[in-house]
C-alpha cells in the first residue's frame, strides 16, 4: 500500500473514533487517562528499552548533545508523562457547555455548544513525551489525534502511541482515537497536510522550518505555533531595579524557549544608568550583547547588532539591545521585527502602559512582568498543545478550550422563516 | 508593474491603514460607515452609470438572467447599502472588550482584549453590494479590507469602493482601509492567497468552485463560506403538520440560498402519512421531489434520486428524499452527506432531540424549525460576512465579533517567573 493510502485508512478511522468521542461522557475520557497512566508506569523498563535504540541511532548519526538530551526518556520523565495525564483528569471538560443561549423575538433559543474539533494532526519534532501529553490533550477535549512524531524517536514514539492505545481500548474506547504515522518518510506529512476530508486542524510543533513548511503546503486548516522573537521595552520613568530584574529573568531562567526575551529596547533616557550594571548582572550569567551604536556608545566593550539580529529568535544566551528615542520608535520596532508571540513594557507611565496593550500587535502583551509567564499553566489554562502565534482560532497558550470549537444548537417550537 | 507587485503596495498600505484603525475609537469608525452611506446615497445616478456598464457587458457576454440580476445595483439595492452601513452603526464595536480577566496567584492579572484581526481579503463573485457589506462589516470591527470582486462586476466594484475610500478619508482614517484589486486577471487571485507577510485571514464568498480554489492554493488562513447541503430529518411520533410546515418553508420561501433544505430525511414509520400531502403541497410550489426506492414505493410518479443527489446542493426547487429506518441511519446519512451547515430535526422524542443535538456535527443544529434561520441577523449578531462551514476561528454566521481575534492583555507588579 502507498504512503498516502495507508494514511487514508488510518484517517478514516480516526474520523470514525472521533464521532465516537465526541459523545463520551467525561467521566469515560478521564478513566482512558488514568488507564494511559498506568500503563505508562508499568511499561517503563519496556519505554526505556525502545529509547535507547533511537539514543544508540541518534549518537551513531552523531545528533548534538542538546538534541539528545531532548530525545531521552527515563524514570523521572515517564513518571512527568504519567503526572501529566493525571493533571488532565482533574481538568474541566469543555464539551457539551452551552454557552450565550438567548430567546430570539420568535421564541427561538439560539444557544452555542461547546464540540470537539474533530481530528487532530500534530507534526512534531524530537521530544516523545509530546506523543503522550498531546494524546492525552486531544483525548480530553474529545478529538481523534494522528501523531506524526521526530524520525530520530521513532521507536520511542512506537511503543508509546501503541500503549495509549491499549489503555484506550480498555476502558472501551476506540483505540484508533490514537495514531501514529508508522512511516518516517518525510512524504507522509506532505499527504497529511492535504488530508482535507479527514483531518480537521493540523498544529505543527517545532522549528521555523517546520512550521514554515506546513504553512506553505497545508490545505487543511492550520494553527500556527510557537516561534517567539520576544522584546521587552524599558520606557522613560521606569523602576529600573525591577527593569533589571524582568529583562535578567526574561533571558537567563531558560533561554532556550519561545517566551525568552531576545531583544531588549531601552528609551534613551534611561539608558546610560539601567545599560551598565545590566550587563554585569547579565554577563555573570553568561549572557552575550549585541547592541546598535548608540547602545554600543555606553557599552563600547559588546558585539555590533546587525539588521539580521533584530528577527533572530536566538533561543540562546544572546540579547540585542537597541536605544530608542521614544516609545513610538519602540512600539513600530516590536511590530515590525516581533513574532506576535510576547512583548513586555516595563513603565511607570499609566498612558503609555495603556497604549501598549492597544497598540502591540502579539498574543501576549505585557506591562511590568516577564514575558516568561506565557504557558498554559501560568495564564490558568492547565496544560496546552502550544502557543498559537497567529490571530485565527486561538492566540496564545492553547488548552482544552482551543482544541474544541461550537456549534448553533436552536431549540424550536415549529418556527418557520417569513 | 507587474500584479504580483501591485498586490504587495496595496497589502502593504493597508497594513499600515489597519495599524490606525485598530486604535481607532468606535465613534470615528461610526462616522465614517454614515459618511460612506450618504456618499452612496448622493452618487446614486454615478452609481447607476457604472453598473449599466456591467450589465450591457453582461448581456453582450450572454450571462444568465439570474446572473444578471445579482450584478444589477437599483436605486433600491443602493439604498439597501446606505441602510444596511446605518444599521452597522448601530451595533455594538466589539474591539477593546477585556474578556475573562483573571489574577493569578502571583498577582499578575491576565485577561483577553478583543482586537481586529487586521488585514482582512475577501473574493466574490457577482453581486457588487458585496463591495460595500464587507467594507462597512471589515470598517466597524477595526479591520483594513482587500477586495476582490468578480471581472462581471468590475465597474460596479470601482466605483463603489471609490466612494467609500473618499467618505473614509473625509473623517481623517486612512482611505487605503478599503482597497479594491484593480486588474480583473485571475492570477491577482493566486497573488493575494499567498500574501502571508500582509494578510491575516481570506474569506471566499461564491460558490463551490471558487471556495475550493481558494482552500487549495491559499498560504493565508482561510475562513470557509456558505455551501450547504442541508437536511431535515422527519423523526417518528413527529408532528406531522408542523413537519410540513418547516419542509416546506425550508425548501420553497428562498431555494437558492445556503440555508434552504436540500434532502428530507423521514422515518418508515411516518413516511407513509407525510409523504403523498407534502408532495401535493410542494407540487404547487413548483418543487420536484427525487426519491429513495422506497419514496418511490410510496410516491411511484416522482423522480428516482441517484448517489449524486445525496450530494447535490441544488439551490433550486428540487428536493430528494429518503425513507430511513432508525433515527441513526438518519443521523449517519446527514454526517456523510452534509455539508456542516444547517440540519434540522422535527420529533417529539425528548431523547433524540438531545442526541441529535450531539450527534449531528453541523454549524447550526436545530429542533423543530426551520433550517432558513441561520442567519446572523436571525440569530441576533446583527449583519453578517458569511457563514462558516469550517470548525476553525468560526461557526455558522460570522458578524462583527467573528472578524476580530483577542489578545492577552497582563498586568502585573514586577512579576517573574520561578
């Protein structure tokens, strides 16, 4: 059978799973959860087995520490998939509300009820955990999932779709509700990203190129997450303790993520007296500067920004910094060069922390807090599949909520339309 | 200049018209969908000159008379525009509404602001009062507009956008909020649907062909409008009278809009009584019916209906119909066969008429009515860009609400995080 027919049949019974789904009691998805749970505990020494033979592979082809790193299952982080989905129990299950039902003039009751979006298609990279914790999300909120994980985990992510479907099946529900995309052939995500009469939402996680590519061949509807080229602007009057103590949080207590600050903006005057002691604190840190002349005239010592500097997303211990001579001047830079991901003011100045919010165009818009707080669990939303960068659907963090959508339910009494 | 460059100056300005408009306070927006209206209302004759155009390029071109008709602006339809941008007024600007607004245990107060979405295109087909519903709609929800109408329209579309580009700019916004696309070539079409550096969402209003063109090349997320292959389903113990009375106005009071019913679905055991009167009472309607084998045991004079009819969104006075056993062979037809538009159940059984509600997977799901209400003025969002058969973003009738995204929006104190 051909990729994409194999794909076709496993599409198909996702849709059928997910109709199945889409009417379970809550208290059913939550006893697949747990049975998940437990399998994985009691299956760890198998898990562990399986991931070492892609660490073997993945050394032998000579992958970077930090990628194995991210590779690696062991006890603790089986224990944290398994934590996971008992969080997820423990979380509301949106399906089913009926939310803004209203009596219309002809006594129609028009009301809006929360579904499951359908079928799932998450395209992943390296971590296997994200085979079970994005399972266990699209389980909970009552959608069918085919998991298209990281070639270089491919026998991890084997054994763990295959255990969560076992538990799944267990409590009585259709084991085709997950799925992995057995194939590593890269052709199978172009034929799921045309899958258009199965699939109803695709969410890529991972790189730009990744994320780069779905976009531009995708014919299924796509939620777009994740890149963040974060700014964090020092405006005139700020507390620039606190200024110091944001921008070294928002770069230095875990770099390698999306809601790091990568570009600091500092209003003029009060550059020459925050810049300084910034970049001893930030320098014992480790962290590198990259600044444009007028940062580099108080710190003549740091690297030259170039204009590439200001889209890089660097994930890394590097921040540029650029003086601005007004904070129109920063909110245009943030607009222009940002990733609509998070963006932070720190202010003393009530019109301008208001015009702030108005006027920078992100999913997350800050006044005087580290961009760093935007994840699921921080904004209250329990775990998320990732964060939306883009304005249709959902924007930021996306939790249960935004992996379900509505329906019109109209209750009638024989009404007809003049 | 070549389109595709064209395209992109155009995109561009209105990138930077959307950056104003969505500061832009409710009462500037207002004044200037009155100031579009009145120009309307005094270019009228202007108006009518241009359209003339049109329909004798239509007529030479051999359009249909339906066609014909949809292209025709009167001094009616122009007054309709000026009306129905008066009624916009009225409603309410979504834009700036903190929803959800939440303090954490930090401190930090997270909350949703409703914003545009920014820059919005939207490709249709003949009717040119398209031109002015969409801007007025893209206007009060702080969107700048791309438009793209149909070649058959085009000197209609110039001149209406013309007027209500200059009524914009008489109350000090940026005249580029509302552009048109000025070459009738097809390929502006392909430009615009890969214009991910400056649009935010494309919504295709015709019909099947152009929303698939559209689903299949689009870079850009895309808002799916309007096919509906609706259905009513006739449940046993309904009230047959009351039954009639929907079908029939689903079917006669306008068949060529979305929302019209386009197969009865009726149980074996109430078809026998239904069947011969709500035949006789459509035949005077002029409607002909295509029926199942088993229709045609109870009515041998009809049509036999064909696979294809199962499919078919007639939009005409046609109407096929099937004779099913169960409430679930009935519920499974409407879920292969549907369009997720509009469905619709006549019972008396308390049981079904909530399963039917979950099951049917549908825009809008309705109990005994008529499946003619979805509408956003009948289901009180006042006017409407379309209806969404998608899951993503929207549902059933898009209004103002459903042009806009939210954002995060964080207060915090100086917050870091752990």
């Amino acid at each position: 059978m051909s990729i994409k027919d194999a794909l076709i049949v496993q599409a198909k019974k996702a849709k059928e799973a997910a109709r199945i789904l889409a009417v379970v009691p809550t208290a059913v998805k939550n006893q697949a959860l747990e049975a998940i749970a437990g399998e994985l505990e009691n299956s760890a020494a198998q898990i562990i087995r399986e991931n070492n033979k892609d660490l073997e592979a993945g050394r032998a082809a000579g992958l970077s520490s930090a990628l194995l790193d991210r590779l690696e299952l062991n006890e603790k982080r089986i224990q944290d998939m398994a934590d996971g989905l008992r969080e997820l129990v423990r979380l509301k299950d949106p399906v089913g509300d009926i939310v803004e039902i209203q009596r219309r003039p002809n006594g129609l009751q028009v009301g809006k009820m929360r579904v499951p979006l359908g079928v799932a298609a998450i395209i992943y990279e390296a971590r296997p955990n994200v085979t079970i914790d994005a399972a266990g999300l699209c389980l909970k909120a009552g959608n069918a999932v085919i998991l298209r994980g990281g070639s270089e985990a491919i026998n991890s992510n084997r054994i763990l779709a295959a255990i969560a479907a076992k538990a799944i099946a267990q409590v009585g529900l259709p084991a085709d509700a997950v799925q992995l995309v057995q194939t590593i052939d890269r052709e199978a995500v172009s034929v799921l990203l045309g899958l258009t009469d199965y699939l109803d939402v695709l969410i890529p996680r991972g790189g730009a190129g990744l994320i780069r590519r779905v976009i531009n061949e995708a014919k299924v509807p796509v939620i777009q997450t994740g890149v963040g080229n974060c700014h964090i602007y020092v405006d005139q009057g700020a507390d620039l303790a606190m200024a110091g103590r944001i921008v070294t949080n928002a770069k230095t207590s875990r770099p390698g993520v999306c809601n790091a600050v990568e570009t600091l903006l500092v209003h003029e005057e009060v550059a020459p007296e925050l810049l300084p002691d910034l970049y001893n604190r930030l320098k014992e840190d480790g962290v590198q500067l990259r600044g444009c002349p007028r940062t580099k005239a108080i710190l003549p010592e740091i690297a030259a920004a170039e204009e590439a500097d200001w889209y890089e997303e660097y994930l890394d211990y590097i921040l540029a910094v650029k003086v601005v001579s007004s904070f129109d001047e920063a909110v245009r830079h943030i607009n222009t060069y940002g990733t609509k991901h998070s963006e932070a003011i720190v202010t003393n100045d009530y019109a301008r922390s208001q015009r702030f919010l108005q006027e920078v165009d992100a999913a997350a818009v800050y006044i005087n807090a580290s961009t760093r707080f935007t994840d699921g669990n921080q904004f209250g939303l329990g775990a998320e599949i990732g964060i939306s960068t883009q304005k249709l659907h959902a924007r930021g963090p996306m939790g249960l909520n935004e992996l379900t959508t509505v329906k019109y339910v109209i209750f009638g009494q024989g009404q007809i339309r003049e």
